[in-house]
C-alpha cells in the first residue's frame, strides 16, 4: 500500500469512527467534524455552521416532539442534517443556494452512506413545506444584511430586500404549518413565529440561543 493510500485509509477510518461517537452520544468536537469538509469550508465553520452539541439538541428536539420530515433552511454543506441523521431516526432534507456547498455536502453523503438526507440545490421557491413537520433554521437569511465583504462569496444574489422576502415567505409557511409542527432555530431567524405556537423554553435550557415551538 503506497503512502498516500494508506493516508487515505487512516482518515477513512477516523472519520467513521467519530460517525460512531456520533451515534453512541459520546462528545464530539466541531473541529473533528469539520474535517470532513474541504478547508475552505471548514474556516466558515465558527460564523455560518451548527455547532455538533447544538445541531444533536435541535435533532432530539424534533424527534421528542413527533417530527419525522425537518427541512434545514439555508443548509450549508448539511452539518445540521448530517448529525440529525446519525443521532435520530428523522428524514433530513436541506436547501441551500450555494451549489459549491450543495456538491461538498452531497460527496460526504456518498462517500459516507449517510442515510435519510437529501440536500436540495435551491430557493424557498423549490421547497414544498407542506411536506414536512420540523423547520431548522440558523438565522439563515442574515448574511443578506452584511456588507459584500462579509459574504461567504459573491455565487449568489443577496440584499436586504431579498433577506425580508425570504423572511416572509417562512412566516407565512409556518403560518399554514399542520398541528404538531415543530421549529428549532438557533440564534432566531429575522421573523416572528406565527400565533398558533408554544414556546417551549424549558426544553432548551442550557443551550444559548436555541428556541423550540410546537404548533398547538
């Protein structure tokens, strides 16, 4: 085995093991995660990335709480949807804008089999909400209100029209959510959730930022 196969088998063989820490609640580090992504991706991790302790919380909450299909808004490369896979029994749908994150998210899946996640290159315009009964969100519509200079790149368009719309369009849709929809967003979303939900702080404490609602 050359040097570099055998590079190769290593890193194969840590990263499934942390699939396995993962899986068994063991602590896993965002840095060991974020590995599994190419560097340029990984220096994101700390501004736009679900930290692992808070996307396993926002995974557990769903499935306390009945949600069997949770799409991830603004899903990056899917570390929320990925984790949630590992840690719970949910269907995991993602939709992202970026396609260069879409294809580092998808090559993970494959080359991992990670199950019951699809990631959906897109906008709020390709996503059917009335298919699913749980909404992560990670202040997905924020970078709209940065400087260009902030932007993880300049692929895609972004203002702050664009971010209110989108912002919009969510409220409406959970407006029309069915009974029993569950929301976890981590550090909010821009929006107000619409009457019709129960704050549920209790079930969140202990996690800055984190918020549950359970439409009655």
């Amino acid at each position: 085995m050359t040097a570099r196969a055998s590079g190769s088998t290593s890193r194969n063989e840590a990263r499934r093991a942390l699939f396995a820490d993962l899986a068994a609640g063991r602590v896993v580090s965002d840095i060991a995660f974020d590995r599994l992504y190419p560097e340029r991706i990984r220096k994101l991790s700390d501004r736009y990335w679900t930290p692992v302790d808070v996307a396993r919380r926002a995974a557990e909450l769903f499935a306390k709480h009945g949600a069997r299909r949770v799409l991830d808004i603004g899903a990056g490369m899917g570390k929320f949807c990925v984790i949630a896979a590992i840690t719970t029994d949910l269907e995991l749908s993602g939709v992202e804008h970026r396609e260069n994150l879409v294809a580092a998210g998808r090559e993970v899946l494959a080359t991992y089999a990670i199950p019951r996640v699809t990631l959906i290159h897109g906008t709020l315009d390709d996503v059917d909400f009335d298919a699913y009964d749980g909404f992560y969100l990670f202040n997905p519509f924020e970078e709209g209100t940065f400087s260009p200079s902030e932007w993880v790149d300049r692929t895609v368009p972004l203002s702050e029209e664009r971010a209110a719309g989108d912002v919009a369009r969510v409220e409406a849709a959970l407006a029309r959510a069915r009974r029993g929809a569950c929301v976890v967003t981590f550090h909010g979303f821009g929006g107000t959730i619409p009457k019709g939900f129960t704050h549920l702080p209790e079930e969140t404490r202990g996690i800055p930022f984190l918020r549950l609602w359970v439409k009655d």
